[in-house]
C-alpha cells in the first residue's frame, strides 16, 4: 500500500510519500539507491549537454576542453552537494513549505521532462542568449555549463527533495555520494564529449534524451503526488494488494 497522505507506505519500501520526505533512502535499499541515481541522471542529463558543451568550446584547445569539462564537473557536485546540506534550512528561513516546495519543484521537473521527451532545449536550464554569451566568456564552464545547463533549478529541487527525506547521517551521506558521483559523470561525459557525438550521432543523443525524459516525467509526477497528498491531506491514496 502506498499512502501519500499519511506517514510511512510501506515496510521494505526503499521510497516513502508523505509527512516523512519524498524519498528516505535506506542504507539497505539498493532498489531506493538506484532510483535516486536514476533521477539525477535523467534531470542533469550530461549528454543533453554535449551539444551545448562543444559549441561553446569550438575555438578552445584539447587541453582547455578538458580543463573546462573539470571546472563543469566539478561545479556540478559542488552545487547538488550543497543544495542537499543546506537546501531544507533555506527553505524553512524563507518560510515555504516542503509540500508546497514538493510541488512547485514536481511541476518545474514535468515541464523539463517534456522538453526532453520532444527533444528541444529547456529554458529552465539555459536560454539561447547565455549559450552564445558564454563562447565569448572565460567563465563559462561555470556559468552557464554548470549552472544552470546541468544543475539548473530542476536538478537542485530534485536534490533538496531527497535530502529532506533523509533523517540519519547514514542517509545524507548516501546522497553526498550520490551528488558527487554525478560530478565524475559529468566530467567523463564533457572528456569525452567529441568521442561521444560522433559515435552516438545526434539521432543517439536525442534518443537517449527522450528515454531520460519518460523517466523523469514518471518521477515528477511522483514528487506532485506526495506534495498534494501532504497538502490535501486524503486527496490522494493509492492501495494495492
């Protein structure tokens, strides 16, 4: 049974809904685990970003690239590491609500997943007048490769959603790792950016896109549920066997 209103849903479950968090991820759930990693991976999605990555490093040299890619990557784990030790704290000091902030954030992911799905760049990640700015600047392997091409608004509320539902130091650190593993991710993904386009082709890329979008439209809709269900306590309830 799955109660999204209520506390926990399940013994066993690696995810739970409701009162507790958006997800508790257990130290002995490698199910929960891999759905967390899962959902980073849809919502930074590094290959998405290869285009973007290779056309603002076209004047760069070899070496520059591969520096580039470093800063990006680790920028990347920086910002999801940080967003998930303080997100919650910054939330309460400014008075919103983490069902209200479930979702808000549920909506925004949504709306990032139907990007994906139709192959079309999100302008919640980044606009057209950034991308070409940016080949002009020093910078921009932080801004706006890391922030906000690959963590943007979407990739720090699904962080911040699954750091609340951490309630043991064990938990956090689970997530810590998490974040920083999608750094070295990104950092491989960048490295290899060039290698990876033309073995993939820009048919792959899109394809591989539009299957993390499906993914992470399904996750979206699990963190709007959990967010009305606290916010509307009885509106959603779903029983199984």
């Amino acid at each position: 049974m799955l109660d999204f209103g209520g506390s926990r849903a399940c013994a066993g479950c690696p995810l739970s809904f409701g009162s507790g968090g958006v997800s508790a991820i257990e130290m002995e759930s490698w199910g929960g685990i891999a759905k967390a990693l899962v959902s980073l991976v849809a919502v930074v999605n590094p290959l998405g970003s290869i285009p973007v990555f290779l056309s603002v490093t076209a004047e760069r040299t070899p070496d520059e690239r591969r520096r580039m890619a470093r800063i990006t990557a680790i920028s990347v784990g920086i910002t999801l590491i940080v967003s998930a030790l303080v997100g919650e704290q910054v939330l309460r000091m400014l008075g919103i609500t983490l069902p209200a902030f479930r979702v808000a954030a549920g909506v925004l992911v949504l709306l990032m997943s139907l990007h994906m799905v139709q192959a079309s760049p999100s302008r919640t990640q980044h606009t057209p007048e950034e991308a070409a700015e940016a080949e002009d600047r020093e910078g921009a392997a932080i801004v706006p490769l890391a922030i906000p091409l690959l963590s943007g608004p979407g990739s720090m509320s699904t962080v911040v959603l699954y750091s609340q539902g951490c309630r043991r130091w064990q938990e956090m650190a689970v997530l810590v790792a998490l974040c920083a593993a999608i750094g070295v991710l990104v950092w491989f993904v960048l490295s290899a950016a060039a290698r990876l386009r033309a073995r993939l082709g820009q048919t792959g890329i899109r394809v591989l896109t539009r299957i993390m979008g499906v993914f992470l439209a399904a996750i979206a809709v699990e963190f709007i549920t959990s967010g009305l269900g606290d916010l509307l306590p009885g509106l959603v309830t779903v029983k199984g066997p």
